[in-house]
C-alpha cells in the first residue's frame, strides 16, 4: 500500500511538471512565439542549404495562422504557417508549410517541412526531403 501510494505521488508530480503539460499541448499551440533558425544541415548527396528559403533568421508565429521573419540581412517579411497532422502506422506524424512576402522587394519564401519534431519546449527540428537530400532545419525559441 505505501508503495502505491508512493508511485501515485510520484506520478502526479510528473505529469504536473511543465515539461509533460506542454508535450500534451497540440503542435499548433506549441509553435506559438518567438524563434530562431540555429542551423541548417544537409544529409545525404548534392545539394547546398544556402539554396533553402529559410536558412537564417527569426520567426515570429502567431495564434491567428500568421507570422513574421526577419532574416540575418534584416529584411522583413509577413506570412502565413500552416501545421498539418496525420496518422501513419498509429503515430502522429506533422508537417509545416511557411510562406513571407517582402512586399517591400516584391520577394516570396516558401517553405514545406515534410517532418516537424518538438524536441522539447524550446527545440523544434523540421526536415525538408528532396530526391537524393534531406535538409534538416533546427528552430530554438528566443
């Protein structure tokens, strides 16, 4: 009896910590805030991630769907996100589409990151495949 009292106790203070509470939080909910792109880093043959739309910079997402990016050229840009979610083989499997318009210069970046992961409350990895290369983009908020 002390014992599974003891385990009960132990478990309550897990799931009531802020590390669980946000892993049950959805992923649209989660990307909300300030980021910035750490790194990006290629996998695989050919290819350059200088060539990624996004491969610098700092992302401000919205509750609304909207978001705002300044890149480390200090060019500013407005968009939109979208996060999609599906199951696969009974896990859930996301993905997230960022577009920013620099409608100063006319520029548009897109973005679909076939895979997104949150690593934890402050790290998000998003991969980018293409035929012979995955791209993978980490994201730390600020």
């Amino acid at each position: 009896m002390k014992l599974s009292v003891t385990l009960l106790a132990a478990s309550l203070a897990v799931f009531s910590s802020g590390c669980v509470k946000d892993a049950f939080r959805s992923a649209d909910r989660r990307i909300i805030g300030d980021w910035r792109i750490d790194d990006v880093n290629p996998v695989g043959w050919g290819g350059n991630s200088a060539r990624m739309p996004f491969n610098n910079g700092r992302f401000t997402f919205y509750d609304n769907g909207t978001l705002s990016y300044e890149n480390d050229n200090g060019q500013s840009f407005s968009g939109s996100w979208y996060i999609n979610s599906r199951w696969q083989n009974d896990e859930q499997e996301l993905s997230l589409q960022i577009t920013a318009v620099d409608f100063t210069n006319q520029r548009v970046l897109t973005q679909h990151y076939d895979d997104i992961f949150f690593r934890s409350r402050n790290y998000l990895r998003a991969e980018t495949r293409t035929s012979n290369r995955t791209y993978i983009t980490h994201f730390r908020r600020r």
